[in-house]
C-alpha cells in the first residue's frame, strides 16, 4: 500500500506543531464526538468556460501556500491532554485534493448539483489536510464549476473570503500571482508554551481594565452572563423534527438560487431593516410555503443564525470567530411583515443581549469537555435546531479563475442529523447566491424551496395595495 493512499495509518507529519485554537478544535471534536454531524464548508463556483489547467492548479497551489492550513493535517494530543495542534503534511499531493471530472452528457445544472451533493456528503480524509476540490467539466455550452469544501476546523464562512481572494484574478488574461514567500509566524500560529504566556498577558491586562473602569466590566460581564441564560433557554425550550420527519442520515441533496442585490436592497429600504432579517424573512415564508404545498402543517421552525465575530483587521486570518443564536421562524405566518416583524422582536434581543458572543464562549469551553461528556451533550442537542441559515458578506466585483469567468457562487453550510436544512447565503457582484443542503427524507426536492424563495421576493418587492376608505374617500369626493 501506497503512502499515498487514504486511510494510510502510515502518515505521520513530522515538522513542529501549531497549537489549534478552542473554537476550531470544537468542530474538530464535534465530528469525532458525533459522526452524524459533517462540519464542513463548501463553495460551488460556475464558470463561463473551462479554466486553462496548468494556470487553475497553480492558482489552487498558490492557495495552499497563501494558506498554510491547507497544507497541514491534525494531530491529537498525547494523552488526550489540551488541544489539537496543526502540522505539516510532508507528504502533501496537491494531485490527491485538487481532482478533475468530466460529466457525461447531458451535463446539465442538476447533473452537477447531483455529482457535488455525493461530494459534499462524503467525510474527508483526517490523515490529510481537510480539503478537496473538484473540477467539473463538460457542462453544456462549454462552462465549468469548481467545487471546493473544507473542514470546518480550517476556516469560517467569512474567513472563506481570503481563499477566495487567493484562488482568483481580477480580469481573464491575469497570470496567477507567484506563490508567497514563507509569511512571519502569526499571532495565531504562536507555539503552545508562548499561547498560554500569551493568553495569561491577556488576562492580566483584562483585570487591570476591570479594576480601573468596574463599572464597565460589570455590565460586559452582566451582558454575557445574560446571553449564555437566555441561550440556555431558548436551545432547552425548542422542539424536534416539525418538519413531519425526523430524516433517516446524513446524505444531502443541493441546490441553488440566487436574487439580485438590485431587488433586495430597495425592499430592505422600504421595510426598515437588516438584510440579514429580510434574508429571514424570505426563508421563513419560503419554508412555509413549501411545507403548505406538500401538505404539511408547520408553525415554527428553530433556526440558528451564525454570527461574525471578525474585526476587519482579521478578515483574512484562518480559523473561526463565530457565534449565533436561535431564532424561531414563524413559518406558519402567510403576512411577511408580520414575519419580518417577529423575527426583528428576536434578532434585537439576541444582539441586545450578547447571544453570538455567549454561543461562542460556550463553543471553546466545550471543546475542553472530555468526549464522552461532548457526545453526550451533542445527542441532547440533536434535532432541537431543524434549520442553519448563514449569511456572508462575499467579494463586491467579478472575479475570474484561470481565464475562465466566475459567473456565480453558491456556499454550502454543515449539516448533521436531525437537522433537516441548512441554508448559506454569499453576496457576489450585483447576486446572492443561496446554497440549500436538505435531508432527502425530509425535504426531497431543495429545488422546489428554491423557487418559493424567488415566490417570496415577488410578493414583497410588490408595493402594498391601497387601503379601500381610502379609495372610496376618493371616489365621493370626486363625485
């Protein structure tokens, strides 16, 4: 057997370790602890053509330098003492992640999401880096797709951003930038003896900031003890399975959607909120007619709505700086104001209270917990969260990959059992583009929500009809 081959117990990174940070060793444990969950991130990008492949699988090597944790697996402490730590693959094969297919025809749109969802169902291989991409070609009229996904213990959906950035050019003839020297050590890189001298600096001055302004600590550390209350309730107070089934695995069929900014934006105007509560608007409507239409009763759905933690200084630095927090999506409700009205009353209370920031503190403490302990409070969480809806700020302008145009991006967000639905959101250029991953045995056919989502933007970029005393005012005065 080949060095090569997956599931080799012969490889073994030999170069010094990078200690793996609290909220990244959470989804590493999280999959361990939970095989039903497949914490990974995905990206489906369309191109106009097929890319000039010597110049695409320089553009995907030179990601994996400009991001080191592409090139680096995971090694469990000895003893199962602290945390994780990253180290380098000296037997890395760029030729092992970066794959090609050709489609047979016809190679339609759903041939393609059909091949991407058996990729995106599949667990990586944790004896190397956690990431794969696949180039698909054949597509009709000549286009491409790449698909990528990655562990997500290597990056969050923000972070998601600078691969993009390293992957792409600005204009078609743009050759791939050279790969980068060798960057300084980051502060996240730090050895685990300078993390800790690190972290205790931190606390130092964290109590002297206590001291000298009490007042303040008071009310940050009020705030937090309030969010990790109110986050308590709200996971024990929700309910399972209301989408009629409790799903039978993990295997996941996708599809896609896009709307245009150029639509959404006024709408978000005239309604006075947050894109992200109109996002949940839509998808709460979108859901409730999907279920009506199916023949299925649905009032409320648990959605968990994952926060940006990132200042914008560290946009492009690798590993999670998420939170979230649930929020019950009145699906039920046929009024999207009414919807949008509901959802708001939550979203304000959940930023008021500092629930992102509770969710992730919970996050890194737990992947302190022994795994028996993990796995135990996994299964209690399984199923009491039916729906994962996360949205990303994506690059403003059209990007290209290897001379082939980026027509399109669709993200993909992890799924586990119990949780019938995940859906990611991404601006790119004037579209967002919607990824949807459904448990087949729940919600059989994604591509039908998909064009309830579209239903549901018509319905509210129509203006609201005239009251009818105000009509008829009109008519006797006029008379």
């Amino acid at each position: 057997m080949s060095r090569n081959t997956p599931g080799n117990g012969s490889r073994r990174p030999t170069t010094a370790p990078v200690s793996m940070q609290a909220s990244d060793a959470f989804f590493w444990y999280a999959e361990a602890a939970t095989p039903e969950l497949r914490p990974l991130v995905a990206g489906l990008f369309l191109l106009d053509r097929a890319p000039d492949r010597p110049r695409c699988r320089a553009a995907i090597e030179r990601a994996s330098h400009v991001m080191p944790r592409l090139r680096q697996c995971v090694t469990e402490p000895s003893f199962g003492f602290g945390m994780p730590t990253w180290r380098q693959d000296t037997e890395f094969d760029l030729d092992y992640h970066f794959r090609e297919v050709l489609l047979p025809p016809p190679a339609t749109d759903v041939r393609l999401l059909a091949f991407v969802s058996e990729v995106f169902s599949a667990p990586l291989d944790h004896l190397r880096p956690l990431w794969e991409a696949h180039l698909v070609g054949g597509l009709a009229g000549g286009r491409a797709a790449l698909f990528m996904k990655l562990h997500h213990a290597v990056l969050d959906g923000v972070g998601s951003n600078a691969l993009f950035d390293a992957l792409s050019q600005a204009r078609r003839a743009d050759p791939v930038a050279p790969v980068p020297r060798p960057a300084r050590r980051a502060a996240s890189d730090t050895p685990p003896p300078a993390r800790l001298l690190r972290g205790a600096a931190a606390a130092v001055s964290a109590l002297g900031q206590a001291l000298g302004d009490p007042a303040d600590a008071l009310r940050q550390f009020g705030k937090l003890a309030r969010g990790l209350g109110a986050l308590a309730a709200e996971v024990a107070a929700s309910s399972a399975a209301p989408a009629g089934a409790s799903g039978s695995g993990i295997g996941r069929h996708l599809a896609t959607a896009a709307l245009p900014l150029a639509r959404l934006r006024p709408i978000k105007a005239r309604l006075d909120c947050t894109l992200n509560d109109l996002v949940l608007t839509l998808v709460s409507g979108a859901i409730g007619r999907y279920q009506r239409r199916r023949g299925v009763r649905v009032e409320r759905v648990t959605c968990l709505v994952p926060v940006n933690l990132r200042r914008v200084e560290e946009r492009a630095e690798l590993g999670n700086r998420v939170g979230g927090f649930p929020v019950e999506l009145p699906v039920g409700e046929p009024d999207a104001r009414a919807r949008l009205a509901t959802i708001q009353a939550q979203t304000r209370v959940a930023k008021r209270d500092g629930h992102g920031s509770a969710t992730q503190l919970l996050m890194q403490a737990s992947a302190l917990l022994p795994a028996a302990v993990f796995r135990g409070i996994a299964h209690q969480m399984a199923g009491r969260t039916q729906l994962i809806c996360s949205n990303v700020p994506g690059p403003p302008k059209q990007r290209f990959l290897a001379g082939a145009r980026i027509d399109q991006v669709f993200p993909f967000a992890p799924m586990m059992f119990g949780t019938p639905l995940a859906i990611a959101l991404v601006s790119y250029g004037p579209t967002l583009g919607i990824g949807l991953a459904t448990d087949p045995s729940v919600l059989p056919d994604p591509e039908r929500l998909a064009e309830a989502l579209q239903v549901e933007m018509d319905a509210l970029d129509m203006p609201p009809p005239r009251r009818r005393y105000r009509a008829a005012y009109t008519a006797k005065s006029v008379r």
